[in-house]
C-alpha cells in the first residue's frame, strides 16, 4: 500500500470518527435541540446575558421554513467546493503540464547530440 493511500485511509478514518463519536457519546443528550447550529446557541446565550439586546440589522433574506434554509446552505457549500476543486484541479494541470513540458525539453538536446554524433561517425 502506497504512503498516500495509507495517508488517505488515516484521514477518512478520522472524518468518520468525528462524525459518529458525538452522536456515539451522547454529546448533547441534555438539550432540546442537542444538534443545533452555532447561530442558534449564540442568540440563546446572548438573549440570556442581555435580554433587551436588538441586532443592529435583520438578514436580507429570511427563508419561509427551516428545510429551505438548509438547501440554501447545502447549495453555498457544494458551490464552495466547487470553486476549490476547480482551482485545486487547474493548479494540479498545470503543474503536470509543466513537468512534461520539462520533460519534453530535457528529452530534445539529448536527441539533437545523438544526431549528431552520428553524423559525425559517417
């Protein structure tokens, strides 16, 4: 097994521990919503330290249920991904262009000196 496959198994297993040990430990077991977003916690805690706290603004655009908020999110983060994948993706063409590029150069003076040497013995 190659050092990058071990290295890709080592962090895909360590991904999936983060994903089940939370729910494997109970983390969370005492609240209402034991999964809830960092938004939510921050507007509990805020209202509980200042309750006649007002936000300086309102969201631009409030979504009419929970579901479509989470397909926006869901949307924002595949665009994301996208976006690096690409870049990550273009980057990794042209260093293999590069190289081969290097490569082929490297590859042309030696051809050009054995041409000719041998045009030389005749």
């Amino acid at each position: 097994m190659s050092r990058n496959t071990k290295i890709n198994l080592l962090l895909l297993l360590a991904v999936a521990a983060l994903a089940v040990l939370p729910l494997a430990l109970g983390l969370g077991d005492h609240k209402k919503e034991p999964f809830a977003g960092s938004d939510g916690e921050a507007e509990t805690a805020i209202t509980e330290i200042e309750p006649d706290y007002k936000p300086w603004f309102s969201p631009l655009y409030e979504p009419p249920s929970g579901e479509i908020e989470s397909a926006l999110f869901s949307l924002q983060a595949a665009l994301g991904a996208g976006v690096l994948a690409y870049y990550f993706g273009l980057r990794r063409g042209r260093r293999q262009g590069e190289q081969r590029a290097r490569e082929r150069a490297s590859e042309q003076p030696a051809a050009g000196t054995a041409e000719e040497s041998t045009a030389e013995g005749t």
